[in-house]
C-alpha cells in the first residue's frame, strides 16, 4: 500500500495524505499595501480543488515592509492583513486541504525600489545573488526588531484562522543570509560558528512560540546546503537539523536549497534531488521533514516515502503546470494498485 495517501499527524495537525504543495511566489498581492487579491484566493482554490492535498503551504509573505522581497508580495505585518489573510485560509479550507502560511523577510535580497523604505540591511552587507553593491550591516536593534516583526506575523497568521507557520530560512533571504558563512561575516555572537550563525533562528523560534502557544505548528524552511565554495555543505546541513531538533519546539523541517535557491545545480533531473540531504539528517534528527525538489510522478513521491526520505513530499512546478496533477497522480496510483492485488 502506497505510504502518500496514508495520514500523518504533526504535532496536532491531522493530514489526510503526505501531499503538500510547497510556497511558490505568485505576486498577486496589491502592489501597494500587499493585501490579498481576488487573484490570490482563486490561484489557491484552483491549486487546493477537489482536497487532494493534505496541506498547502502558502507563498512567503512579508513580517515588515523592508522585508518585501518582491511587488505583489502579500503582507503578514499585523491586525490590518487579517480579513484578507482569513478569506484565502477558508477558502483553502473549504476544498479540503490544511493550510499553514510562510512568513519572510528578504535581508539583503531586495531593494528599496521594491521595499520603498529608505535602506535595506543584511547581517554582514555582503554583495550577493548578482546585486550590484552591499547593504547596511545589521545592528543589534536591527537584529531585535526582526525578531519581534517575526512574533507578530505569526500572531497575525493564527488570528486569520491557519493551521500553522512556517518560517523562511532558503533561498537567500534574511534568515538563510545569517546561516551561511559565505554571507554572514559576523564577528559578534551572530556569526562564526554554526551555533551562532544559527542564533537569530532559535531567538525568532522563541519568540514565535511564546506568540502563538504550543497548540500551533511551527515549521521551518530550512536552505541547508549552499552549494557553492565556502558556504553550507550537506554535511553542515545535517548538523543543522540536529541542531533545530535539539535546541527549539520546531514541529517539521522543510528542506530546500540555500543560497542557490529551490534548484540543486547539476541534479534537477533527479526527482527529489534534496533527498541527498534529507538521508544525512534522518539519523540525527527526529523532526518530521518535509521533501521537495523535481518530484513530477506520484510514484516517485511515494518511492522516497517508502525509502525513508521524508514523511511529507512537496509537489511545486508539476502543480503549477497542471493543477490537475494531485487528482490525476492519485487517481493513476489507485489503479496501479487495483491491477497489483
């Protein structure tokens, strides 16, 4: 019997099978004040119809307005987000489908052209992902009121009635920013070591389940591998998940790509390509992990189930492509499985 349709409960949030459909920027939002879109709500219905995913997890939304990555991005950044964040959560609801919300903070990765605030920051103004120039070095009370927009986002995403948040730590935004060396060159207590390459994660972790209680699932989107000279290796990702298992009440771990983004260079042919990572972290980490990278057959989702991969897997551009593919795939492995007994 195929693992994917089987049920799976992470730390009180009953799914009904281990399909996700992984964040995905869409820039759908009000170009001005980020509040959801009619557009917003029917890209998610068209996404989440019929209930064949177990969870959706939301695009990533901006904690303050220096951290909007792009225009278009919905914001998550208080009480006024609210109604428009609680009308996409119940109509993601009403097709069957958990939805937990992803909130962001773009660092070093943007620009004022998009954030319209007078300067951007990152922990060390290190120049990267082909931006011309660096930006401002993150002080102490820069670090302390990301923390604090990070807390009142996911206040904002419990209010508005989902079932959870996941934090974003890949893809170079803010939070993957400061746990890879090659862009955090700290000398304080934020930078050098792993551990503390990895402090304002667990300060934002803190502060997020001091927020919203332990009866609300926190996930991370953890960028744990950089692939490039100089920046987090496989091996470090693991350290990584040992790390967040140990040291904080995350409830998963979404794994993806660091600075090199959602894509492993040289392996996108490979469905699952971040399995590679994921199979380092098994032994040493007892969170529930969260697979993505390339996967287009429902078979190969299940076989990395079935092989101890993962216990979620995410389906992205094959979803975006055909929002058919979760009913057509689970249609296709119940007959496969009809012919077999």
């Amino acid at each position: 019997m195929s693992l994917i349709n089987q049920p799976i409960e992470i730390a009180g949030l009953s799914l009904h099978n281990r399909l996700v459909l992984p964040p995905m920027a869409m820039n759908a939002a009000s170009p001005i004040d980020g509040k959801v879109t009619r557009e917003n709500i029917e890209h998610y219905k068209r996404m989440a119809h019929g209930g064949y995913l177990g969870l959706v997890i939301l695009e990533h939304c901006y904690v303050a307005p220096e951290g909007k990555a792009s225009v278009g991005q919905i914001a998550v950044t208080g009480h006024d987000c609210v109604d428009g964040l609680r009308e996409l959560a119940d109509a993601i609801h009403a097709c069957g489908s958990k939805v937990v919300c992803q909130i962001n903070h773009a660092g070093g990765a943007t620009t004022r052209e998009i954030t319209g605030t007078a300067d951007t920051f990152s922990p060390s103004g290190v120049p990267f992902l082909n931006r011309e120039g660096g930006t401002r070095v993150m002080t102490a009370s820069d670090i302390e009121r990301v923390v604090s927009q990070f807390a009142l986002s996911a206040l904002t995403v419990k209010e508005a009635g989902f079932d959870g948040v996941e934090i974003h730590s890949a893809h170079g935004y803010l939070l993957n920013q400061f746990a890879s060396p090659i862009t955090n060159q700290r000398t304080d207590a934020y930078g050098g070591t792993l551990e503390n390459r990895l402090r304002i994660h667990r300060e934002i972790i803190d502060a997020v389940r001091q927020t919203v209680g332990y009866d609300f699932p926190i996930f991370l989107r953890l960028g744990a591998a950089d692939y490039k000279e100089g920046g987090n290796t496989p091996e470090d990702a693991a350290a990584m998940a040992a790390h967040f298992a140990e040291k904080t009440s995350l409830d998963l771990l979404d794994i993806s790509g660091g600075l090199t983004g959602y894509i492993l260079p040289g392996k996108t042919h490979t469905q699952g390509y971040f399995s590679e990572l994921t199979k380092l972290m098994r032994p040493v980490c007892d969170l529930p992990l969260l697979l993505t990278g390339g996967i287009s057959s429902i078979t190969a989702a299940d076989k990395l189930l079935m092989e101890d991969k993962a216990d979620l897997i995410g389906v992205g551009r094959s979803m975006l492509s055909d929002p058919n593919w979760a009913e057509n795939e689970l249609k296709l492995l119940e007959e496969e499985e009809k012919e077999t007994e």
